[in-house]
C-alpha cells in the first residue's frame, strides 16, 4: 500500500457542484421551454418518492462508514483505507449513485423532464471525468486488493 500522504486523486471536478447545478440547470430550462413529463402525478411523486427516500437511505448509510472510520469524504483527499463492504459490496460509488437516484426521482416526483437529463448528464460527467481518476488513485494507493474488489464490485450497480 502506497502511504504517501500527498498521493491523492487527480480530480478536478467537484461533483457536488455538478450534482446541484444539474439539478439548478435543469429547473431553469423547464421554466423557459417548458418540459413537462407525462405522467399522472400521484403516481410521479409515488416513483419520484422511492427514488428520494432510496437515494437518502444510501447516502446516509454511505457517509456513516466514512464518519465510523474517520476518514474524509472529499474527493481529491488521501484515503488511508478501501472500503468494501456494507453499500460498498454493492457499488464501488454508492454516493454517486445516490445522488443519480437522488437527481431522477426529483425529476419525477415533479413531472421535470429537464432535471432528469442534466442528472443523466451529471452522472456522464461522474462516469469518465470523475470516477476514473478516482479508480487510478485507489489502484495505486491499494493495488491488489483494489484490483480485487474491482472485480467484484460493479462501479454503478
């Protein structure tokens, strides 16, 4: 294990910023060229809801082992541990996935068809600007048993 303490991810994009901007991004276009999405609403807030209420479950669970181990959640820091297990035996990005379920169950909890493309658009951005950075550093810094879990572990789900 690489323990130099000035090794961290190369990433240079905060995806909160994007998350939350997808999500800014989104409102405004529906409030200029409309967007509806077409669906009647009791069942919109239903689907949206379980989406929200997952994505609040998995982020809280996600977080929680960060705050167990003392570790720092920003990206861009030094990991000195590789978390695998609890939602990590699931998703290698079980935060960024939350804030995808997060993105699209507000979409359609309120009939948004724009906040539904930008949070796509924002997990694109995870997807090839964010995440492998983050993938490189993690193989450096754990090496086999990065590898490993890598190949157990889907990046998404």
């Amino acid at each position: 294990m690489n323990t130099n303490d000035e090794d961290h991810p190369h990433v240079s994009i905060h995806p909160p910023t994007v998350f939350f901007s997808a999500l800014l991004i989104g409102y405004i276009i529906r409030v200029f060229a409309g967007g509806w999405l077409a669906m009647p609403r009791i069942l919109a807030e239903a689907a949206g809801g379980v989406l929200l209420l997952g994505a609040v479950v998995l982020v809280v669970t996600a977080i929680s082992a960060f705050a167990e181990a003392g570790e720092t959640l920003p990206p861009g820091t030094p990991s000195r541990q590789l978390f695998t297990g609890g939602v990590y035996r699931y998703s290698r990005n079980p935060i960024y996935l939350a804030m995808m379920m997060f993105g699209v169950g507000f979409g359609i909890a309120t009939l948004n068809v724009w906040i539904i493309a930008t949070t796509i658009t924002a997990g694109v951005i995870f997807n090839f600007f964010v995440i492998p950075p983050e993938e490189a550093y993690l193989a450096r810094r754990f090496g086999p048993e990065y590898d490993h879990y890598r190949t157990k572990t889907r990046r998404w789900i």
